[in-house]
C-alpha cells in the first residue's frame, strides 16, 4: 500500500509498504479521509521522531474484522489516541494524562491507504459515523473533541468575555464552540482571510492582532505558536481570568509572576481529547450544532501532499486540508 512517509515540512515522501495484518480484537480500515492538523507542520515537534508516517485525524470503512464490536463495511472514525481507564489520570477524569494514551496510536498512521486498528483502540476508540456524517466531516471530529476539552477546563460559560488569539482551524472552532455557550467572543489574527472566517464563524469582535489594545477577557485560548500571542495574552487577561494555552510556541514562555500572583490569574493547558470530549463532538457534528462543512478549504490526494503541508504551514487562505489517500 502506498504511504506518505514524513522527513521534514519539505520532505514528504510516497512510500510502498506492505498492508498491515490484523490481529485478535483488531480491524483493518481503508481510509476515505485524512486530515492534516497543525501540529503536524510543527517542524521543531516532528523532527524528534523522524521519519515516520504521521496522520490522526482518519475517517474510513472497515474491510477486515477480528472484533466482535465491528463488521466489515461499517464508516468509522478511529481516534489514534485511547486513555486504559483503570490508572489513577483516567479515574480521576483526566484521561489526556493516561500514559496507555500517550503511548498508542494505530498503524502505521493516517497518511496511509489502510490502518490497522489495535484492539484497544478498538475496544474505546473507534465511532460508527451516522449517515449524515460524511468521511470529510468525519476528521474534524477530533479537531473539535480537543476545543471542547479545552473549553471544558478552563470552563466557558454563558456572560464570559473570551478573546481567541489567532483564527487557525482551531480558533474558528474554538469561536463556534465559545458562542454556542453563551460567550461574547473577540478574534484576532494577522491575516485578513482568517478575520473574515472569525466573523463568519460567529465572533462578536475581529481584531488585527496588531492593534489589540485594553482588552480584558475573562478567558484567553490562544490559538497559535506566535511568542507574541503568549504575551498578548498576559496583556488582556482579567482579574482571576484563565489562559488557556491551545496552541503553544516553540520556546519557553516568561511569565508575569508578580501580575499573575496579585490577580490570581490561572495559566493552564489542553492536550488532546478523552471519549467522552469525542463523543459530544461527533454529536454536535451530526445534530447539527457545529457547521464544519465551510472550515474544509482543500480536498487533495495523497500524493500532492506536500501541496497539502505547503498551504497549511503558509497559513494564508486555507483552513482544513484533508488528503484522500
């Protein structure tokens, strides 16, 4: 099967390997869509492990099954991550923090033609898509898990200012997902295209990122690997407020220690997403509740690729770029 094996941002190459084989409890998915996020252009995050065949946001149909739960021909979402939800990070509700979670993934990963499922990804990850969900809609499901993770702890709610720096895939959704709560809603970005797709997703306020000002936010999500946002985001914080670091920037931020302490400002973090987050994803997705149809701005085949990793890492005007392998 062919997959698209990742050296570098400028270094993506098609590769020939066997189809994997399934084992007891597992399942072979064909993919239909895979997603490229934004983390995967993270160059200074991916060099530690390459080369390796990146890819977690898969929607597909099952052609092999050794698993009760499954059958073949069933459309399925497969999250690459599952918590074990015996350790002590699972039963305290903090499943991101498992370390079965931060340690699977399937195989070989979702730029590939087909997938091998592990069991126990099988067992607490894998979502039969309803039939008003297409394969396309199906890799944003983890995109908005994550946002509704984030939102959940840093606790978004109805009266709350939040301002969303940077209108990325993830602050467009991080928008629509802050107003269905009830939030007023300000967005920033440098880029005019990614201003018009914040209002368009419902923000109340759009504002160049360069001409910020006074605001005070009760809830800061910042969106985007930019040092700048980081201290923006200290700038606008309210009293007892909540940074929440989304996105994060490729060197160590300093904090305002003596601010942070007389305010009682909380600076915290969000990785990936629990079930439960996946869950209430897919049935926003397919209720309705979330349009992610317009945030879906390119369809490509795998072998252009690197076109597909160009206009993410450029950042102009695009926003989701999903592969057809």
């Amino acid at each position: 099967m062919i997959v698209a094996k990742y050296y570098n941002n400028n270094d993506i190459r098609l590769e020939d390997i066997p189809k994997p084989k399934i084992g007891s409890g597992e399942i072979l998915v064909k993919v239909a869509s895979s997603g490229i996020c934004g983390t995967d252009v993270m160059e200074w995050y991916r060099l530690k492990k390459a080369p390796r065949i990146l890819g977690h946001e898969i929607s597909g149909t099952i052609v092999e099954s050794n698993s009760e739960k499954y059958k073949p021909g069933e459309r399925v979402f497969v999250s690459h991550h599952v918590p074990c939800n015996n350790c002590k990070y699972c039963l305290s509700g903090n499943h991101t923090a498992c370390e079965t979670l931060h340690k699977g993934n399937y195989d070989p990963g979702g730029y590939s033609e087909f997938v091998r499922v592990p069991k126990e990804n099988v067992d607490n990850g894998v979502y039969v898509l309803p039939e008003n969900v297409s394969f396309d809609e199906g890799t944003m499901i983890e995109p908005l898990a994550c946002v509704v993770r984030g939102q959940r702890i840093i606790g978004v709610e109805k009266g709350h200012t939040v301002l969303i720096l940077g209108s990325g895939v993830s602050g467009l959704l991080n928008i629509r997902w802050a107003k269905l709560k009830g939030a007023k809603v300000i967005a920033t970005d440098i880029d005019k295209y990614r201003l018009e797709k914040a209002k368009e997703s419902g923000a109340d306020e759009v504002i160049h990122s360069g001409k910020v000002g006074n605001i005070k936010a009760d809830r800061i999500i910042i969106c985007t690997g930019a040092y700048k946002a980081v201290e923006q985001a200290f700038n606008c914080i309210d009293k007892k407020g909540v940074i929440l670091l989304f996105a994060i920037p490729n060197k160590n931020i300093e904090i305002p220690t003596e601010s942070i302490w007389r305010n009682e400002i909380t600076i915290t973090s969000s990785y990936g997403a629990a079930p439960e987050d996946l869950e209430e994803s897919l049935e926003a997705i397919s209720g309705g509740k979330v349009n992610i149809k317009s945030l879906i701005t390119h369809i490509l085949p795998l072998k252009k690729i690197q076109e597909g990793f160009k206009l993410v890492s450029e950042a102009k005007e695009s926003l989701k770029v999903v592969l057809k392998p």
